[in-house]
C-alpha cells in the first residue's frame, strides 16, 4: 500500500516550549525521500539499463529527481558481483552532469557513491534547478570481467518547492 502526498513534506513541532498551543517556531526541516531501480547482466563499459522494482522489474525505469530538490546520496546494493574486473567505475550524471562515481567490488555489499569534487556537481546536488531531472549510469572502461554485475541504485534526496525552498503549503497551519 502507498500513500501520495504534494512535496515538499515539511516536519513541524505543533507545541511549542511553553506548550500555549501555538505552532512552533520553523527550526524543523523537510523529510527525505528516495527512489530506486534495479539492473543486472552488466560486464562491459556503457550505459547501464535500469528497471522498476519488485514487480516492475521487467519494466524499464529511471531514477527523476523533481525540480528543485536537493540530492543527499546515491548507493549501490551489489547483490550479485563479478569475480574479477579491471577499473570498473560507474559514473552518476544528473541531467548529463557528472556528480559523482560509485565503484563496485567483488565482494558486493552496499557501495556509497564518491561526489565529484567540483562546483557545478556540488551546485547540481544542491539544487536540480527548475525542471525535473534523470539520474544516469555509466560504466567507464573496464577490463578481464569474469561474471556480471546486479543490484539496486538507490537515489536519496529532500522533494521541495521549484525555487528549492521547503515552504509548506495547505497544511492550514501557520505561525502568526
């Protein structure tokens, strides 16, 4: 079962310290959201083909962020690994940006992704900007591959407005 809900989903305190029943003061942030898709077969360079899960996992799918969000994290739960390769490295582009790389093992296990130590990722995952973006994945050069690679990207990241702010609105709550 699922619910749906208008991002951004704000958290706020309802009492404050003195328990008067007015709203808080808004020192409390936006919850978190994440999405991910699966793959497998993978044990040559290029473009990585992701599905939905569970269910939809014979359906293609992509990983799109909303406007305005701010990007948290990217992971890789490796749950089948190959037994050997050389330079294995995805790439993670958001709108074709490269803002990171995550770089599997032999072992699996879950892999963080490593952010690019630039400003224009850093300004990316700090701020989509104002439409919608997908999140790609790209296998670099790689070399001797015994096996193939499988598993599930996980994308984390706080939904707020387009303009990025996390103002909520029509909860009919306010501060006065």
């Amino acid at each position: 079962m699922s619910s749906t809900f208008t991002s951004p989903i704000r958290i706020f305190v309802r009492n404050n310290p003195s328990n008067d029943g007015t709203i808080a003061p808004d020192n409390t942030g936006a919850s978190s959201a994440s999405q991910q898709v699966t793959f497998s077969g993978v044990n040559a360079a290029g473009a990585i083909t992701t599905y939905g899960v569970g269910n939809q996992s014979t359906t293609l799918d992509s990983i799109v962020i909303p406007a305005g969000s701010m990007i948290t994290s990217f992971r890789l739960f490796e749950t089948t690994a190959p037994s050997a390769f050389t330079g294995m490295v995805i790439t993670v582009a958001v709108a074709g940006t490269t803002v990171g790389t995550i770089t599997p093992l032999t072992t699996g296990g879950v892999i963080s992704f490593a952010p690019a130590t630039t400003t224009a990722a850093a300004a990316l995952l700090a701020n989509v900007g104002t439409s919608d973006v997908t999140v790609t994945f790209t296998v670099g050069t790689t070399s001797g591959v015994t096996g193939t690679l499988a598993g599930t990207f996980d994308a984390s990241y706080v939904p707020r407005n387009i303009d990025g702010s996390i103002i909520a609105y029509g909860s009919g709550y306010s501060n006065s």
